[in-house]
C-alpha cells in the first residue's frame, strides 16, 4: 500500500460537525457550513453525480486527494452515516468498516463495504491489500481517526480548515490526554474558501 | 484605536498551554512544544533582553504583529502568569488587565499595568484611548479572548498553529455553545515551524 491517510473538513475551533450528529444528519445542526467549500467544485460534484463546478485549487487537491486512495477504512458510526448515500456511495473503492457486529459484505455499485470485527490494525491491513500501490484513507468519523493516530499508523493528516469558529458539536480531537504527537509541515494551500494543512505525522 | 487582535499560538489539536498551566508554569507541562517556533526569532530575542536570533519570514510576522500594537489587555489569569516575567515586561505599552480586584496602577521598565474592573468593554475602550492608531492587542489567557470574540469586540485574529497534537492541555476554543462566528481568511503564511493564519472576524 502507499500511505496511510486522513483527509478531513475542521472548524477553526476544532469541530467536524455541529451538535446533534447523527445518521441522517451527519454534519450536525449548522454543520455544512464547513463544507461549503466543496460542494461547488466539480471534482466533488463528478462522483456524486452532479454536472458542473468550479475547477482551481481547492478542486485540485480535493481530486489530489480522491484520486490517490485505492480503499478507505470507515468507523461503524460514519458508515452508519454514509448509509444514507444510497445504491452508490461515492466512494467506488473497497471500504473497509471497522465494527463490533459481523456482517457479510455488502455491494453497493461500485463501492464494495468489508465488516472487520478484529480491529483497527487489521481493517488497515485488508485496506492496505486492496489498495494495491495507493493510499488508504481513514475517512472518519473522528473516533477511528484518533485511534489511528494514537496508534501511530497514520502516515499523514490533511486538515482543510473551514473559516469559521462552530462554538460546539463534535471535536475531531478529543483531548484524550496521551502522549503528545509530532507532526511535519508537509504543505499549506489557502484560499479564500478554506486553509488545506498537510502534515505528515513524525513517528 | 486601530483595530482590536488576538495573536496567539495553537497546537493542531487546539491547545494553548499543556496540563497544569499556572504562574510560573504559564505554558503548562510539556507545552513549550508550542512556541518552539519563536524562540529563535531575533524579534522575540530582542524585547526580551536577547542577543542574536534568526530573521525571516517567522520574525517578520512576529515584528509586524508587534510594532502595530499600542496597548494590551489581558485576562487576570494572563497577568499573574506575566508577573514572573520581573521589573521589565516585555509588552512596552499600555497594558490593561480585567479583573475583578481594584488595584493600583503598576509602572514596571517601560510598561504600566492599569487595572479595569469594569469590564472588557470598558477595557478595550481605555486601551484604545492609550493605543492612538495602533491595534489593541487581546493577549490573553484563553478565556478574555473568547469574551471579546463572544461580544463581537475582536477585529482580527492570528492563529500561529504549531504543528504538533498536544493531546491535553488548556483549549483556546472550549466550544461555549454560543452562536457560530464567520471569519474571512486575511492572509496564511507557513513556514517548516510554524503556520499563521490571519483572518477577519465577520461582523
């Protein structure tokens, strides 16, 4: 595999949602104002099915992003909430979902989701086999991001910072109180929509 | 008065200070991490009755944020942590401190505490008074900040993200539940140290 990675829309203030997240309301009460700098790029709109969008450098680096991941591993909470995507997430790579239920695998068009009961460790390995020579992304929610991180298998962190302090909803980190994490500057792209901060994570 | 700032160094994940922050310990334990960035710079050097230190575009954003202040306010908490800094602080200017206890002006080398125990409006408004056409600078702790930014007072803030997760420690934004608040990016510098976002707060 190439890397492990996480690419995720943060608050100034550290949120990734608003209050009140839930299946069916994945980004919280007053949430998609972090996400406001996506929804108009054609390389979002492309695989979600939508005509259209600007180009430039925020489409780049979201395509950047997209392109580079060969399979994604979800926590159970966020699939819960991708659930609501329909016949055919967007994602259109094996996902792997790391869970305490057993499930057979599910097909959804070209999105294949893979139930893994024994771990974050092994969620990453199957990813890893299936991504070939490109990325995995540990898509969210949050909890399955920390305990990469914690874990120290997380290559690199791409935070896009939204302008915009939320007051409250949900952290992507908690402050779990372990030890601290270096990080490198690996690069920074701004526009007026949004701030992409790439890091990748010194171990 | 020019305009009222906030500049101030956050890790990635939020933190100001490590755990057990307190006079004496002002940036907590292991929170030095934070301003790693700064202490090489001459122009931190300088006003603090250093020789030597490196230039470049780190010192260059520390002086301008400097030069352009003619008063600070700080929170009581801030002022006592400030009070080990002995007989000649290193802010050169008017300072004002909320507090809730009337004291008596304090000149120390070229700085003078005056201390407000009316509010922060009433702070800001005096600081203004003695600042001419500089800013104001907000220099903290944490909770004035979120006071002025909370009352709509603040016109500007700087965040100098430090590329490290703390883990624990004292947030600078600790969610208060209160409205969102819209900034508009003003300018994102990054250096390999260090990264500054500047942005407007939306009125």
């Amino acid at each position: 595999m190439g890397k492990a990675t996480a690419d995720i829309t943060m608050s100034l203030d550290g949120f990734i949602a608003g209050p009140n997240d839930r299946p069916g309301n994945g980004l919280g009460d007053g949430g998609e104002v972090l996400h406001e700098w996506v929804y108009g790029l054609k390389s979002w709109r492309e695989p979600h099915g939508l005509e259209g969008g600007a180009t430039g450098e925020d489409a780049d680096i979201l395509d950047e992003a997209m392109s580079a991941v060969g399979a994604v591993v979800l926590g159970r909470w966020m699939y819960e909430c991708a659930e609501g995507w329909g016949d055919d997430p967007p994602f259109r790579v094996p996902v792997f979902v790391v869970t305490h239920d057993a499930r057979d695998r599910e097909d959804k068009g070209e999105t294949s989701f893979t139930f893994v009961t024994n771990g974050i460790e092994s969620a990453l390995d199957q990813a890893g086999a299936a991504a070939g020579d490109k990325n995995v992304s540990i898509a969210g929610g949050a909890s399955i991001i920390r305990q990469y991180l914690s874990a120290g298998l997380l290559d690199e962190i791409q935070i896009h910072v939204a302008p915009v302090l939320l007051g409250q909803g949900k952290r992507l980190f908690e402050g779990t109180g372990g030890d601290q994490i270096k990080l490198e500057t690996a690069r920074v792209v701004d526009s007026p929509a949004v701030t992409h901060l790439k890091y990748s994570v010194v171990k």
